[in-house]
C-alpha cells in the first residue's frame, strides 16, 4: 500500500445520503485544527474524470453534446448524427467507466497527499463494489475478488485509510429525492430501482464487516451535525486532535 504524508477519507452511501454536506463539515473542523484538508468527488477530480462523470451520470446531456462537437470531424464521418440515440449501457461497460476515472483520479490524489494534504473522497472504489458489484450484480457475474483487483490496479495500491458509510435507508433516499429538482437526479437515480439499491447497501454492509478498522457505519438520518458527531471521534483519533 503506498504510503503518503496526508491522509485519505471516503465517504460513501447511497444517493441523498449527506455525502457533500459531510465533506464540507469534515473539511472546516480539520482546516480549524490547522490540518490542510481538500474536498474532491468521485467519480471526477481531473480532466478525463469530469467529462466521464457528465457520460456516467448525465448521458441524455454529454452523449449528444459529444456528437454535436465532433460533426463535421472527417474522423467521425461514419456516425449518423441524426439518429437519436440509444444510452443504454452494459454493466460491464459502467464498470470500466467508472475504473479509467479512478485511474486518472489515483494520480491526482497521490500527488496532492505527498505535499501533506489531506483529501476527503465524496466516494471512492467502495461506490463501484456497491453499485455495479451489487446493484448491477457483476459481484455475482464476474466475482467481487476481481472487481477488487480492477480497484487496486486503478488506485496504484493506494487506499483509503478511514472511510464512512451514511446510512440511511431506501426509503429514507426516496423521500429525499423528492424534494430535489428532476436536472439534480442523475442517471443513477432516475434508472435504478428500489431493489438496486437494496442490493448496493447490502454489499456497504458487507464491507463493513470485512473491514471494520477502514469502513464505519454511520447513522445518516440524523441531522447534519449529529451525523459529524458520530464522525468527528474518528478524525480525533485519526489525526492526534485533542
């Protein structure tokens, strides 16, 4: 496992879980302890890993986007630009998607962790074992083991040393999404069922007991300062706050 100056946190849950407003909190209670602490999200962070986010969570927008910006392009001359377009993918396919942004994303947290920054992940490989090794059942198909060598290969060994998983629930998620604007849901949200995500909190939970030191459960339905109470001893711990 490679080792750095800074340290590395994920966050992770289901959609609506809190993810970026525990992000924030963790970063502003380290930076008040004169830690250096950088919010990032995956999957993006870097060039490649922001236009394959726009692909894997908005492909009714980026898909068409792409093809508008490279008509005319005698490289493209093949495409038929008329054609609506059909965005449905393979599970397999996400997969990938999801492991060339993770590569592109290990490089840009390995360089910024060696300067003794600290990142606070909003998700990381855990939202792949969960969501395409669940959801989309590929841990069943193809075997969690590989699935997690496609992590190590993509990541460079380099692993989250404390990660927290906000749970609360499909039905809690539901009425969350509710209150938020149709152009905030994403492909995820609108194309995947309750039973998807039954699946992805089950395999979270999985981890959870397969690696209790790393992966801690958190109670994410609480309001937003409970919820970094119950994070907040682990930092303490973590970083030598007293």
């Amino acid at each position: 496992m490679i080792q750095t100056e800074g340290r590395l946190i994920s966050l992770e849950g289901i959609e609506c879980s809190g993810k970026s407003t525990q992000s924030r909190l963790i970063t502003e209670y380290l930076t008040a302890h004169d830690i250096k602490a950088l919010p990032m999200h995956e999957p993006g962070g870097t060039v490649y890993g922001e236009a394959l986010r726009a692909v894997l969570k908005h492909p009714g927008i980026a898909l068409p986007a792409v093809y508008r910006a490279v008509e005319g392009n005698e490289d493209f001359a093949g495409l038929d630009f008329k054609a609506e377009l059909n965005l449905k993918r393979t599970a397999i396919t996400e997969l990938f998607l999801f492991e060339a942004v993770r590569a592109e994303y290990a490089n840009a947290l390995i360089e910024i962790l060696s300067q003794g920054i600290s990142v606070i992940s909003d998700r990381l490989m855990d939202s792949t074992t969960a969501y395409q090794g669940g959801g989309r059942k590929l841990n069943q198909s193809l075997g969690k083991d590989l699935i997690e060598r496609m992590h190590r290969i993509a990541m460079q060994d380099l692993w989250p040393d404390k990660t927290f998983f906000l749970h609360i629930g499909v039905e809690e998620m539901q009425k969350r999404m509710a209150t938020q604007s149709d152009d905030k849901n994403s492909f995820f949200e609108k194309e995947c069922g309750p039973d998807f995500y039954q699946r992805a909190e089950k395999v979270y939970f999985e981890i959870s007991h397969q690696e209790p030191e790393r992966f801690i459960v958190i109670d994410g339905k609480l309001p937003p300062l409970e919820v970094f109470e119950q994070i907040r001893p682990y930092l303490d711990s973590l970083f030598g706050i007293v």
